[in-house]
C-alpha cells in the first residue's frame, strides 16, 4: 500500500480532468456566454488527447513512465496555478483547462502501465481496478466542490482551482520520493506512430477506435449539459443547486464502476456491454419525458449505465488482438478526443434549437452507434 499509495494519488488527480464539463454551466453564467462558446471549454479540455496520446506513449519508452507521470502532474500544476492568482476573463480559464488537459492526458498514458510496477504480484488487476474508482472520486469533486463553496464556506465556484493545486502538488511531492522499478518487456519492435496508425485499416479496430470518440464524447455532453438542462427546463439555479443532476451523474459513474467489477465476475464482457449500452439509451430518453423527479432518476441511471462503457470497449479490444496492446492503447487513449469534439456539436444544436434538451439528441446518437458495435461483438462471440 505504501508503493501504490502516490500512485492512487495520481489517478485522483487525473479525475479532476472531468471537472471541465461541470464548468461550463458555470463559466455561462459568470462570463455571459452562448452555449456554443460555453461548450469550447470541453474542446481545450479534451482535444490533448487527441494530439498528445501517441507522442507521450513513444516518448514514454525512452524516458520511463516514472518521468512521464511527473511531467503530467507537472503541467496539471500549472493550470491549476494560473487562475488562482487571476480568472478575470474566459481565455484564461480556457487556458488553464488547456494545460489541466493536457496534463491529464500525460498522466493517462504512463498511470495505468506504472501501477504494474508498485503492485505486489498478483495484485496489478485490482489496484488498478481501485485506482479507476479513485479517479471517479476526483471526477465527483468537480461538482461537488462549487456546491460546497457557495452554499456553505460562502466562496466563489474559483476556489476549486487552490484546492486542487494543493493536491497536485502533494501528489507531485509523493510520486518524486516513490522508488520505481519499471519492468521491461521483449518486444519484437517498438510501437511506432506507423504501426498505430496502420491498424486503423482493420475495420474491427477503427469500429471499436470510433466507440471509445463517440462514448467519451457522450460522456462529456452529459455532465455539461445535465446543469444547463435542469435550469432551463425545471428552473434550478446553477449555483445552488444546479450541479445537483452532474453531482449525481458523477457519483452514480463511481458506483457504476465498483458495480462493474463485481457484475463482471459472473456475466460474460460481451453480455455486459450489450445490456449496459442499451440500458444507456433508455436511460437518456427519461430525460424527455418532462418530470422532474423521473429527470434526476434517469440522471442516476445514465451514470450507472455509462460507467463501464470505457473499460468494456477498451478490455474486448485488447482481447481481440493481445499481441498490439502498445498500438491498441495509444489509439484509444488518442480517441478519448472525443470529448472535445462532441460537445461542441451538442452546444450548437442547443444554440440552434433553443433547448438544451434537442442537444441531448447527440450523446443520444453516439450511445446508439456504441450500442450497434456492442451487438456487433456479441454476435462474434
């Protein structure tokens, strides 16, 4: 426990990533933005992913992931330090969302691969099973914070960004004491920008590339969108009690998730994913259906069907062809662009339309092309 403790510190920090969907109800209200502009927060957030994966993962087999995971925190850092000396305008939390981004991706490359390497044998898969449920704790405080703030310690939503400073910087110092030694492995040749992208000709694999982009995506949509969604169509004030439906999406993701790992101890990977995906779209449908009430339950239960979204596509994957793991990992963690790129969409639907509830149409449709590859999968089986 003491190996792994600054290594769980690391996934707790890595979720306070997703604290960039939670912020763009927020960042609305407080800077007087259009959806549209609103929705570019989840852009700067997540499109690091997409440009970052692949280098950082290459770069990672010189340097050791020890480096590449203090660099992540490093930059994480940074972006946490800006707009806590001054946020007096949307481009500069658009540029510490950028940095916080980044950051995040840095840390996702070399986190799961260097959790192997403090765990005691035999103990990798569930350290880094309660290291994803971690990160949803971090992920939780993204809404949970603000709440807290105005409502009890009488602060600005801002003050998000010292506290989470603090912690970068605590995991900073814990992960530089953390001796490491990091394993090596026989390769017939290293994962190369070339053999990565060659692999998106398998038509199987760019399938399952596309459903981690559209589920991240969806993901992102949903907890930016759930506060904005129950102001405009029940009256909640955003900064009272808005991130409510985000706050319960979020820990509805965690609960999800410890679920998951006991679910799949009896039901077969490929099951799961069929019932979790279609569970999902009937669980976003529920927000169509006018009640309040029937809103937060469907709230609650598209976190508790998303959650295991990801690590399903990504384990069925991996299984599907364990001899390009290095090649396979770097494409879908390149993929979790996603985020950046859908919401964006949802926002204009929700500008063009007037109703945010028109712009759930789009998660709506991504949960349905992740629901096809899943009976896709199943009928392979």
């Amino acid at each position: 426990m003491r190996r792994t403790l600054p290594i769980f510190l690391a996934f707790l920090v890595m979720g306070f990533g997703d604290v960039v969907g939670p912020l763009v109800g927020l960042a609305k209200e407080s800077f007087a933005l259009s959806n549209t502009v609103a929705f570019t927060l989840t852009f700067m957030g997540f499109i690091m992913f997409g440009i970052l994966s692949l280098p950082i993962g290459i770069y990672q087999d010189k340097k050791g992931k020890k480096f590449i995971l203090l660099l992540g925190l490093s930059i994480a850092f940074l972006g946490m330090i800006l707009p806590t000396f001054t946020l007096s305008s949307f481009v500069i939390l658009l540029l510490s969302v950028l940095f916080l981004g980044a950051g995040a991706t840095i840390m996702q490359v070399a986190g799961n691969p260097i959790m192997r390497d403090v765990s005691a044998e035999g103990k990798y898969a569930r350290n880094l099973s309660l290291g994803q449920f971690v990160k949803a704790i971090g992920s939780l405080s993204g809404p949970v914070l603000p709440v807290l703030a105005v409502r009890y310690w009488h602060a600005d939503w801002k003050i998000v960004f010292p506290i989470y400073g603090a912690i970068v910087l605590l995991t900073i110092i814990s992960v530089s004491t953390l001796k490491v030694e990091e394993k090596k492995y026989e390769k017939s040749e290293p994962a190369s920008f070339r053999s990565c992208l060659a692999l998106l000709k398998n038509k199987y694999v760019l399938m399952m590339v596309m459903a981690i982009f559209v589920y991240v995506g969806a993901e992102v949509c949903m907890s930016s969108g759930i506060p904005l969604y129950l102001k405009e169509q029940f009256g909640i004030n955003i900064q009272k009690l808005g991130l409510l439906g985000t706050g319960l999406f979020f820990t509805a993701l965690m609960v999800g998730r410890f679920l998951g790992g006991v679910i799949l101890t009896w039901v077969k990977a490929k099951t799961f994913f069929v019932v979790t995906s279609i569970l999902s779209i009937v669980s976003i449908l529920g927000l169509y259906l006018g009640s309040a009430t029937i809103a937060i339950i469907a709230v609650i239960f598209i976190g508790l069907t998303f959650a295991n979204i990801f690590p399903l596509v990504f384990s069925i994957t991996i299984e599907h062809m364990p001899e390009k793991t290095n090649e396979l990992s770097g494409l879908m963690i390149t993929a979790i662009v996603g985020g950046a790129i859908i919401p964006p969409i949802m926002g204009m639907i929700s500008d063009l339309t007037s109703s945010t509830l028109m712009g759930f149409l789009v998660p709506m449709a991504a949960i349905v092309y992740v629901a096809w590859t899943a009976l896709i999968n199943l009928k392979s089986a």
